[in-house]
C-alpha cells in the first residue's frame, strides 16, 4: 500500500531536484557557456565557490554517478534472486 506511494514521492523528489539543478546552471551560467561547454557542473561550481567549485563539483559528479551504479546493481541483483526464488529461473 505504500510502495506506490513512495515510488511517487521519490520518482517527483528527483524530478524536481534535476529541474531545481538545470534553472540553478541557467541562473548562474551565461547562455553561451552553457552551450559551449561540456563540463557545465564544473563551470557553475566555479562560478559559484571559485577554484575549489571546480574541483569539488568532479569529484561530488563522480559520487553521484558511483552511487547510481552501485543501486544499479543491487537492484538487479535482487531480481535475480527473486526470480530463482520463485521458480522463474531454468534450472542448470
């Protein structure tokens, strides 16, 4: 009952955290850094906090995108368990 709750809430947080994150780039940014650029996370973090923004803003990019690989994993993981567990897997 309250899974779909929750797959709702979730599913609009990161929604509305992406949007928040793209008007902050377009607040802070000129538009022809943004779309020169290939590196825009870096180029805020530098136009925000200076040098260390442009080192930080890597290094919290590459947490992020670690952290997504890791559930990643662990969700398929869990299918695949729960799909032995149910009989749904041949036997070998």
């Amino acid at each position: 009952r309250t899974l779909p709750l929750s797959i709702w809430i979730s599913v609009s947080a990161i929604v509305l955290l992406y949007l928040l994150t793209l008007l902050g780039y377009y607040c802070v940014l000129p538009a022809s850094i943004i779309t020169s650029s290939e590196i825009i996370g870096v180029e805020f973090g530098q136009a925000v906090i200076g040098r260390a923004g442009s080192i930080l803003m890597p290094l919290f990019i590459a947490m992020s995108t670690f952290g997504a690989a890791l559930s990643s994993m662990a969700t398929s993981f869990e299918l695949v368990v729960l799909a032995a567990e149910t009989g749904q897997l041949p036997p070998l």
